[in-house]
C-alpha cells in the first residue's frame, strides 16, 4: 500500500503522482524525466518536503547525438539532395558546405546536455561559448553536479572558451551576439525562461545567420517570431524536437516553414534510457542510505 512507500520511481506527469496523504512515509522521489516543470504544482511538490530527482544527465549522450546529425545535415544540406534523391536528379547543389571545424556553438544552459554537446563539438573542432544563469568563476563553480555517465559531458567545465551569464536581455543579446554559428536551447522550462527567444533575440543572431537547435521545451521560443525569422531568412535555420504547440497540430504553418525540420520530441529516445535512470537510482540510494545530499534534487527555489 502507498502508506508504506518511502521511494517512488515516476514518469514525467502529474497523474503518476499519488495523493500527498496517502504517502506518510515518502522521502524520495525519481522522475524519470530531465524536467520538472509538470509537477511543480503538484501538492505532493508544493506542501511537502520530499526530494525529487530528476532524471538530468540520461539524456546527453543521444541528445547530443540529435543536435550534432540535425545541424551537420544543414551543413551539408541532406534534407535538399534526399529531396533530389526522390525526384530521380544526379544534381549538385551550388550552395557552400561548410564543416564544422572552428564554428561556434552556443550552449545556452550549461547542464549535463549542454555539456555532452560541447565534448562532442569539441572533438569536432568547434568552439564552444556556454551561457548560465549565475556566474561561474572559480572551477568549483564550473563543476557539474549532476548525474553524468562514466567519461562523457564536461565534468569540470573545462570546454568553453568562454562563458557568459545573466539574467538581464542585456547579457543575454551580449552572449547570442558573439559570433555564433550553432545555438543550442538547452534551458529548462520556468517562468523565466518562458518565452525567452523572440523577434528582438533573432534579430541579433541575424548578423551571424545562427542555426538555432531546440531540444528543450517548446515554449522557450515564441513561435510566430521563429516563423517569421525562419520565412525571413533572419535565421538559416532550425532543428526542433520540441514545439509550442505540442503535439505541433496538422497544418501549422510551422510544418512548412523555410529550413526547418521538425521531430516529435524524441531526441532524448534511447535503448539505454532506463539503464541510466537506474544509475541515478542506485547512486541516489547510496547517498541516502549515508545522509549524503541527493544526486539531480530538485531546487524548489528555481524550479529545476
């Protein structure tokens, strides 16, 4: 019975959650999402004071994975020859291709996807900026505390040349100003992140012509602006696997919009996925187990 259960292993929404009253005895919970934002409003979330962990860091290595495939096939414009292969035309485009080697990425938001994208830029001789909400200084402050599986991310923050920080659309325009080639959404959902990337931000990434790649939530971008910077060619392109709508309906205009290719949310799809999950579990209990904090807690203060 709930009565007796003092950890719970959870999906990603509020109706896996029980009744906070039937669960006396709760300490720890385990989503199995990177997010949090579906259930900051659950009871069991606000009156309480059991641990939530989220799933932060099974994600990076095939997500990492989606955004390198995504932006490399703009680079060289896969999406246009498989459109010739399907017309039966042995047609060269004349359109440079540019390799990857010394572009820019931008990660904004420097967590455990933002960091496997950065070991995997790197390798591939990009240069790395990384943009957080607080200052990160000292190389303690650079540390990742989150879950990361053996030998993968940027454990250390050791990867940007550099790396910005903020709160204020000054220091944000400042970072999506330097130069970019890649941006990458990788910000959790909250209040202030909500609508973050509109008209005003496109426009600065226009100098650079940005491909923008959203792996996110779709809500980040306001999505009549990206339309129209996509339309307008303000962008060169962008890759998303989350929308706002979504399920992205039938018909939006979205769907047809110039350079953009579209998946349903699945970049984070792994065989591997639940190994990981059970990673963070098995850690999660040790540390328990020892009065030790948790590994991927929740900060209720910020939302993630």
């Amino acid at each position: 019975e709930w009565k007796d259960v003092t950890i719970l292993l959870t999906g990603y929404s509020r109706e896996f959650l029980p009744e906070k009253d039937d669960v006396p005895k709760l300490q720890y919970v385990q989503l199995s999402s990177a997010g949090a934002n579906a259930i900051v409003s659950d009871p069991l979330y606000t009156d309480t004071d059991v641990a939530f962990c989220t799933a932060n860091g099974v994600h990076g290595p095939q997500i990492s994975e989606w955004i390198i495939a995504t932006f490399l096939s703009f680079q060289h414009h896969i999406p246009a020859y498989l459109h010739k292969q399907k017309q039966g035309k042995w047609i060269r485009g004349t359109e440079p291709i540019v390799d990857a080697v010394q572009q820019r990425v931008g990660i904004l938001g420097y967590g455990s996807i933002g960091r496997q994208t950065a070991r995997v830029a790197k390798a591939m001789g990009m240069d790395v900026y990384a943009y957080t909400l607080h200052e990160r200084k000292t190389p303690e402050s650079k540390k990742d505390n989150s879950y990361t599986p053996p030998g993968l991310g940027d454990p250390d923050g050791a990867l940007p040349s550099k790396w910005f920080y903020g709160e204020s659309t000054e220091e944000l325009h400042e970072f999506l100003g330097s130069g970019l080639d890649l941006l990458v959404v990788a910000l959790p959902l909250t209040p202030k992140t909500t609508g973050l990337i509109g008209t005003p931000e496109f426009k600065v990434l226009s100098a650079k012509k940005t491909f923008v790649s959203n792996i996110a939530r779709g809500p980040i971008i306001k999505t009549d602006d990206l339309i129209e910077a996509l339309e307008g060619e303000v962008i060169r392109g962008a890759a998303l696997d989350v929308t706002d709508p979504e399920p992205l309906p039938n018909g939006h205009p979205l769907w047809s919009a110039k350079n953009v290719l579209v998946t349903p949310h699945v970049s984070g799809a792994s065989t591997h996925y639940f190994d990981r999950v059970w990673g963070i579990v098995k850690l999660n209990l040790e540390q328990l187990s020892q009065g030790k904090e948790l590994t991927n807690k929740v900060n209720r203060k910020e939302g993630y």
